[in-house]
C-alpha cells in the first residue's frame, strides 16, 4: 500500500508558484478594473 502512495503523489502535478508581483497586478486587475479571476490571469 505505501508503494501506491508514492506512485500517486509522483504523477500529481505541482501547483504553480506565482510571484509576489504577479499576485498584486491580479489583485489589481480584479478589483478596480473589475476583470474577472480568469482574465486576471490570463493577461
């Protein structure tokens, strides 16, 4: 059983990790210029 854990957790893919900036121009995007979390992203 403790193989299939391992197996598992190696195909699960990693969480992006995103910068201290890139968080703040999202913020900024979704609140005053109202984009939605998405387009925030996308851009």
């Amino acid at each position: 059983m403790l193989s299939e854990v391992i197996i598992s957790n190696k195909y699960k893919q990693k969480k992006p990790d995103f910068t201290f900036e890139f968080k703040q121009s999202a913020e900024r995007l979704v609140n005053k210029k109202e984009y939605t979390h998405r387009q925030a992203t996308d851009n």
